[in-house]
C-alpha cells in the first residue's frame, strides 16, 4: 500500500547548482548534503522563467506559474513611465502552507520574501523584502530573540568589495543563527510542514562565483567557512525536525541555478539604435560614452583592473560617489533617463523587469495591430543579433496562465542565461561582451536547481531528467494526505518518493 507521510521539511537553498555542490559534496566539505544525495532521490530542477528569486520561489510555493501569479520580476510597473514598486504578495493565490494549514496542519514558514507574516496554523518568519517584517504570531520575532540572545540578522546589504571580509562575515553568521533559530521555532511548535530558505547562498555565488568555481583548495577559506556553515545549519535544522516526530521526507531544492557572467546585453540601448526607444534631445552626454569607453578599454590593460576596481567600488553605493558620478557622466539608470524619453514616439522599452521588452502604452498612436508588428519585427531582429545567441519568448508561449496585464510582450533569455539584459545606458554598445573586472559580481542565474529527497522508504535514484519547479506543490500535498488542485500547473512526483502512486 502507499504511504502517507505526515512530515515535510524543505530546506530552500536559493540558487544551489550541482556544478559547485558535486565537489564539495566528493570531497567531504559538506557531509549533510552528500548523505541526502547519496540516501535518496537526486534530480535537476528546472526553474520558471525569469529564473529569478520573486517568481521562483512564489511559483514553488503556490504551484502556480509566473503568469498565473502576474508576478514576473522583483518589481511591477507602478504608474507612470519609469515608476515600480517591489512585487507585493503572491496573494490571492494560496500558498502550499496555506491549504495545509487550513486542513489541520501544523506549518512553519522561515525567511520566505514576504513583506508580512499572516495568520496560520503554526507561524511565519518572513524575510527579505523588508528589514524587520511583520511575523505570525506578533510577537514571535521578540520571543526569539530573547532565546538566541541577540538580534536576528537582517538581509545582507548591497557588496562592496572593501567590506568583502565583514559582509561575508555576516552571511556566514546569518546561516548559523539561522539554524539555531529553526531549532528554538521547531521545538516550541512542533510543525508537520516546515520550511526555511537560505538566501545567503545565492548572493554569495553573485558576487564571488570565479573565486567558488574552482578546484577546492583554491577556493578562499572565509568561502569554504561560509558553505560549511550552511550546510551545519541544514544538519541542524533536519535532526530537530526528525526528533520531534514520526517519520518524514527532507527536500533541498534551490529556485534556480547559477553560472558564470559573461556579458551583458543593454536592452534599452538596443532598442534606441533600433529607433524604437527615442529620446526628446540625445539621451546621454557625451562624457557618459567617452568614459564608458575608457573604463572598459582601461580595464584590458595589465594591472589597470587592480587600480580600477578599488576606486569604482569606493565610490558606488556613496551619496559623494553618486554625486561625482552624476557630475563626471551624467545619469544612466532607467528612472532618472525616463524624463529625456520621448514618451509620445517611443514603442517599445525595457523596464521595469531586465528581462522584458514592453510596448509603450504611453504613445497615444501605438494601434493594437502595430504593436503585434513591432513585437514580430524585433524578435526577428533579435532572432538575427550578431554575436549573443538571444531567445525571445512571447509569455503567452511560456505561461499556462493569463495575467498578462503586466507581463512584458517578450521575455528574453540569452546565451543560456550567461549574458545578464541590464536596463540602464551605462555603456555606447549593446552588447558588452567582455564584463569589466570593476562590475558587481561574477555569477548569475541559470535555469537548472538542485532536488534531493531523503527520508524513510525514498528510494535511491540519480535521475538525469530533471522535474519542475512547479512539481513540488502537489507533490507536498500529496505526500502528506492533502487534495492536490487541478488547477496547478505541476505534476506531483509522490509516487517516487515512496509515497503514492503514479
């Protein structure tokens, strides 16, 4: 007969790749992840698309697509041109923990992005998208603070390389109390469902990629140290989680991989050379182009990037570096140019996701049919983009749902996800092919996650064909007795953990 099991603990690692994780798990670095591997199911996880935090872990947690959500990026547009706002809530779609929940179920929620926690059957740590959120129950944060005896760590701040050894000194403690901090919500609550997500993992491998894609005893000890202590916090986090229980089955998923950065491709500057994006005067100066050029010309020569870097990382993030900035070149981000755009005869523009092209809904002469056009025209011209292999997808193409009142007419993925779409005009080409030493961070995303599986009767199996994002829902909901919707967009792999039937 098939199993229910009653339990569920998924450990969240935001952007984990088998590519960084297969060595170290060989090598003994992280012994808690390897006897999940070697224990249980093993599998790619294929992301929705973007493959970006917001979308994926919403779409894990709803079983939903991004355009069932209308969620397609951290920011939506917000009024008028060059106005966003961060993504609000998932809501009114439900959560897995939600239906759990109302059907009597004890769940437990750890530093998922919400802006606030909300009533449940358990309780919700939120995190990320605001400093101090608001936690189920009120007074939750407070009580656990008392028991950690200390503040819990806030998300980490934007990098500088100058602060590279206090800022992974953060992330690194912010992954241990993490697991202490799951041990004190498990003890007093006693889930049946928890998750906890590890946001550090992913901002790490943005920034410092080159230096952890490399053999092992290359790789910076505070890197090793930072990896070690996920994977104690993991470890930490699954013992207390079996002891207070009966049975149960631990998933590690990651919403996407990650990858090395290649290059970057100026959507918005594009589309202005291609005359769909026009500015009321010339967009940007011409000290902007001149010293875009000599940064990037300086960075190739030898022993420039040594002096480069520091000097450019000192001054970004400053209100008296923003200021030099703006007197030496003039603006270049999207909000601050979208005032010298001509509005009335652009038709098309990227913002406020990176990965999406918009038609203008500002231009008073913009016809339905010579929208359709221009959309055709420029995925034919993209198709043609010398040098970047540059995918343009319709959403209508990728999505099972229909909230598009927000989408981007397309979605664009190129080289596989290893050459970043930027928005702003920082430099006079579209396509900058070699990134400078001097920009932040050297990963970016990629399609393919991580899943394994452990727990009692999982079998052991290293599958090459990976499973959906979107597959985890329903097969939580199964795998602990739950009605699964027909209206997710997954398909639940129960029956191969053991747990129900195909």
């Amino acid at each position: 007969m098939a199993r229910v099991v009653q339990r569920f603990l998924v450990l969240g690692l935001d952007g984990a790749t088998f590519d960084l994780l297969d060595p170290w798990m060989a090598a003994g670095e992280l012994p808690f992840l390897r006897s999940i591997s070697e224990s249980g199911l093993r599998a790619p996880l294929t992301s929705v698309f973007p493959a970006k935090t917001i979308p994926a872990w919403y779409s894990f947690a709803t079983g939903l697509d991004p355009g069932s959500l209308g969620i397609y990026g951290f920011t939506e547009p917000d009024g008028g041109p060059g106005r966003s706002r961060i993504v609000q809530t998932f809501r009114p779609a439900e959560a897995l923990w939600d239906r759990l929940s109302r059907a009597g179920t004890t769940v437990g929620v750890v530093n998922f992005p919400l802006r606030s926690g909300y009533p449940l059957n358990g309780f919700v740590l939120p995190g990320m998208l605001s400093d101090t959120p608001e936690t189920f129950p009120l007074d939750l944060r407070g009580r656990l603070e008392a028991d950690l005896g200390e503040p819990c760590i806030e998300e980490l701040p934007p990098y500088r390389a100058v602060d590279r050894a206090a800022w992974v000194e953060r992330a690194t403690r912010a992954v241990e109390q993490r697991g202490r901090a799951t041990e004190i919500l498990n003890d007093r609550y006693r889930p049946e469902f928890l998750f906890v997500l590890f946001r550090e993992t992913d901002r790490v491998q943005h920034q410092h990629w080159t230096e952890l894609d490399q053999p092992l005893h290359r790789v910076p000890s505070d890197l090793r140290k930072f990896w070690r202590a996920v994977d104690a916090a993991c470890a930490r986090i699954d013992a207390a989680f079996r002891a207070s229980g009966g049975p149960a089955v631990t998933l590690v998923v990651s919403d996407h991989g990650a990858g090395a950065a290649r290059s970057e491709f100026y959507t918005n500057r594009w589309l202005h050379q291609e005359g769909y994006l026009k500015f009321r005067e010339r967009g940007d100066g011409l000290r902007r182009r001149a010293l875009s050029r000599l940064l990037i010309a300086s960075d190739r020569i030898p022993g420039a990037r040594a002096v480069l870097r520091p000097v450019v990382d000192r001054l970004r993030g400053t209100p008296r570096g923003e200021r030099i900035s703006k007197t030496l070149t003039g603006e270049a981000n999207f909000e601050a140019m979208a005032d010298r755009i001509d509005w009335d005869r652009t038709v098309a523009f990227s913002y406020p996701v990176p990965e999406g092209i918009y038609l203008n809904r500002y231009n008073p002469n913009l016809t339905q049919p010579q929208g359709a056009a221009v959309v055709h025209e420029i995925r034919e011209k993209l198709a043609r983009f010398p040098g970047a292999r540059i995918e343009a997808f319709d959403p209508r193409e990728l999505y099972q749902g229909s909230k598009f009142e927000s989408a981007p007419a397309l979605l664009l993925r190129i080289d596989d996800m290893a050459t970043d779409p930027r928005m702003d005009f920082s430099y006079p080409h579209p396509l900058l092919r070699h990134r400078p030493g001097y920009f932040y961070g050297t990963g970016v995303h990629r399609m393919n996650g991580v899943l394994l599986a452990a727990g009692p009767g999982v079998p052991v199996a290293r599958l090459q064909e990976p499973f959906s994002l979107l597959d985890l829902a329903p097969t939580v909901l199964e795998g602990m007795g739950a009605p699964v919707p027909t209206t997710l967009h997954g398909r639940s792999f129960a029956g191969r953990l053991g747990l129900r039937p195909n």
